[in-house]
C-alpha cells in the first residue's frame, strides 16, 4: 500500500510539473524541463509510471496536454533537430522507452508471435507500393514515425514486470478520469479545465472551432475506454475489495459516453457491460449492483437537474441511427451520408490494386473514421484478411489458454474480460474507430494492450506449469 501511494505521489508530481512547465513558464524553459524528464524516465526503475505518463500525454485529458503545432504557445514541447526534423515530447519518450527496452529490458515471449513474419511481409509490401503510387517522402516519414509507435508493444512487454504494475498503470489512469468528466460537463455550461486555470484564451479559440454542433466531446476518451475495460477486468478477480468502487466507475465512463452523444462509444459501452455481465460470475448479483448503481446516479443527476437536453439529444443521435441502419437507411443517419461518400470513393480507387492497396501514400488523404477501410487503403484485400486472423488469433490465444484455467484461478475471469475488451477494439475496426492506423494515440493504445494481454498470457501459462510439475511430484 505504502508503495502504491508512493507511485501514485510521483505520477501526479510529474503530471504537475509538466503542466507549470507548458502553461506558466517560457517555452525554453519548458523543453529544459521536459530533457529532466527524458532523463528520469531513462533512470527510472518503475518504468509502468512513465508509460501512464506517455499514455496521458497522448490521451490528452481536458485537453491539458495539447500537440499541436510549432507555433502553438501553449503545447507539450517540440524539439527540432535539423530544417525538416523535429520530434514532439511523445515521439521522444516512445523512441526513448524502445530504446531502454532493448538495453534494460528482460526479454519476454510472445503468445501470438507467428503472426510477426506475415505482418512484416506485408508492411514491406505496403512500403513497395507507397513508393509505387506517390514520391511524397515527407508524407511517408511522418507514417512511418506514427508507425514506430507499435514498438510500444515491446517496450511495454519488456520493462512492466507482472499483472501487479499493471493495475497501477490502471490506478493511474483512473486518477485522471475525474478530471476528464468534470472537464466534459464544464462543457455544458461553456466553461473548461483549461477556462479555470486561467487560460481563457485557449479555450475559447476551442470553442469557436467546435460551435457548429455543441457536444459534450470527451478529451480523454482513450483514457476513459482504458479505464472502462480495465474495471470490467478488475470487477471479477479473484481478490477484490473495491468492487462497489468499480461498478460506480463504470457507471461514471457509461454517462461520460452518453452525454457525449457519440454512438460509438454508446454503443460499445453498452455491448461490453452486456457480454460482461453474461460472461462474469455471479451474473445475477451484478445485474442488481449496477442497476441498482445507475438509479442512484439518476436520482444524483435529477436533483441537481442536470443535462436533460444533453441526455436527450444523445440518445436522439442514437436511437433514430439503429432504426434507419435496420431498415436500410443509413445514408440518413447523420454523418454516416459524409462516410458512405468516403467508402464509395476508396471502392473506385481499391479497383486498381484490391490485392494489395495503396500502402501509405492516399492514408493521410482518407476519412479517418472508416474503421477497416483504413486496412483496404494500406494493405489491400490481403492486407484486411490478415487483419481478422489477427483477431481470430488473439481471441483463440486467450481462450485456449483460459479453458485450461480453473474458476479458482485468478486468471480465470481476467482472461475472460480481456476478451469481452478486445471486442470493443474490433467493433471500432469494423464501423468508425480504426486502433490500427489512425494516429499514434490509437497505435499506442492498441499497442499497449496487446503487452497487457500478453503479460497476462504468459503469467497464467507459467501458472499452469507449476502447477503441472507440482502434480508431478
């Protein structure tokens, strides 16, 4: 406990330092700080904090942490190493944690390694054809750094040690979400985080860009789907004494998702509380809990009379949006009509190479929320059938080793959720959240969980070693 303090102590000093440093101290200064900062993460021995830390900083909660361009006043710093050549605080720490992985880090098997080969085959296949099809080298740098964020996957293995430092990576995240839903219902009232600190001119620049449909957006959303999954996770191992303390966080992301009035989100949350529910123990007891749980947060909300308008224009994009996709009208769906016109256009252009796509040079030119047309655009029909084995592969991974699990294990049900998790990953690839190639925050997000899987994997597997060789003798 005393160290769990400890770390939580040292992540929030860190987080608190890079804020002074970004909003209240000159810009030189700023990348002074933030080489410190490099430098202790090198040194560091609890590498699971400095993750947390490049996790935050991409999620960019409350919009606190912003990258924006290099003339941005306010903005995690920049540091340009020659004319054409600059690296941002993310770009450094995921290059300098890859790096520390190889030197420091403890190498660690791969449950799902035979799918590496195929995947390298075809990304150099991908290169081939990006060269083919276009000569923009500065397009294709800035794909190929975006890409480089997957070496999280290894740095993450490497240098987090077990399950335990993974729950405080999850304790870390859960931190932030208050601030992100403060933040998101100060939205609703057209103030901000950002407002409060004093930063008034930030925010309002914001708002001026996002007037034409007012929503309560979730900065931090990557944060707040993090901290969803893992409560499910967490809400059925063996050993728990903060059960009532998760469902109400749950409850807490499933509102930040319905006052967002984003369908996706909605629409996740809700089928992933469902499979939990069906796939958890004890399915009848929970069912009350968190019923029980989204009355009294109703009854919270009702009197403080609370966001009905936002509540309501939610579930108006919603609602309508599944009776017009069921009887085959989605071009009326808001939104959907501007995807429907993206899709038809990729399907014109896939007809000179279906096989093997375009590689990387028309994907900064698509529509980033087309879920698996991202994969056509890149790697083709190929490329996309090699994507849903992937998916197979991992869902086979985790079933065939918790098959072997006994319900008294305490991976039993963990690998379950993992699971039920995942399947929000591969709803986002099948409509409008592509993890895969959309921005290094999805492909640090993605990159990151698939470690955590694996960790898991693979402590369950030595599990049932010993336990093996136990029996033996």
């Amino acid at each position: 406990m005393e160290k769990n303090i400890k770390d939580i102590i040292i992540f929030l000093s860190i987080l608190i330092i890079s804020l002074i440093s970004i909003y209240y101290l000159p810009s030189a200064i700023t990348r002074l700080v933030f080489l410190v900062l490099f430098f202790l993460a090198w040194m560091s021995k609890r590498d699971y904090i400095w993750f947390a830390i490049v996790f935050v900083f991409f999620s960019n909660p409350a919009g606190l942490f912003p990258a924006g361009s290099f003339e941005q006043t306010y903005r995690l710093p920049l540091y340009n190493f020659a004319p054409g050549l600059s690296f941002n605080t993310t770009d450094i720490f995921v290059i300098l944690l890859f790096i520390k992985a190889i030197i420091k880090g403890k190498r660690k098997p791969f449950f799902f390694d035979k799918i590496f080969i195929p995947f390298i085959l075809i990304f150099i296949i991908s290169i081939v054809f990006t060269f083919y099809y276009s000569n923009d080298l500065d397009g294709f740098a800035n794909q190929m750094r975006k890409y480089f964020t997957y070496s999280a996957l290894f740095s993450f293995t490497y240098l987090v040690n077990n399950t335990k430092e993974i729950f405080r990576f999850f304790i870390f995240m859960l931190i932030i979400i208050p601030v992100i839903f403060i933040d998101q219902i100060l939205t609703y009232y057209d103030l901000s985080i950002l407002f409060l600190l004093g930063k008034k001119e930030i925010f309002i620049e914001y708002m001026i860009e996002n007037t034409a449909e007012k929503r309560l957006i979730i900065l931090g959303v990557l944060n707040v789907f993090w901290v969803y999954i893992f409560s499910i996770v967490y809400l059925y191992s063996k050993k728990n004494n903060i059960k009532l303390f998760l469902i109400l966080i749950m409850i807490l992301c499933l509102i930040s998702f319905l006052i967002s009035a984003t369908r996706f989100w909605i629409f996740t949350g809700f089928v992933l509380l469902l499979l939990s529910l069906l796939l958890g123990r004890s399915s009848l007891k929970n069912i009350f809990q968190i019923s029980l749980t989204c009355v009294i947060f109703y009854i919270v909300l009702s009197s403080i009379n609370y966001n009905y308008s936002q509540i309501t224009a939610a579930w108006t994009r919603f609602l309508p949006s599944i009776s017009k996709v069921a009887t085959g009208r989605m071009e009326q769906v808001h939104t959907v009509n501007t995807r429907i016109r993206a899709v038809k256009k990729i399907k014109i252009e896939l007809k000179e190479n279906p096989i093997f796509g375009f590689g990387f040079s028309k994907l900064n030119k698509s529509n980033n929320d087309l879920g698996f047309w991202n994969t056509l655009i890149v790697f083709g029909f190929f490329g996309l059938i090699l994507f849903f084995g992937f998916f197979f592969y991992i869902f086979y991974g985790l079933y065939s080793i918790w098959i072997k699990q006994n319900k008294g294990s305490p991976y039993f049900y963990p690998l379950r959720m993992l699971a039920v998790g995942f399947v929000g990953i591969f709803i986002g690839f099948l409509t409008t959240w592509d993890f895969f190639h959309t921005g290094p925050s999805r492909i640090f997000f993605i990159s990151i969980y698939l470690a955590v899987i694996n960790i898991y994997v693979q402590e369950a597997k030595n599990k049932l070693t010993k336990n093996y060789i136990l029996n033996k003798t």
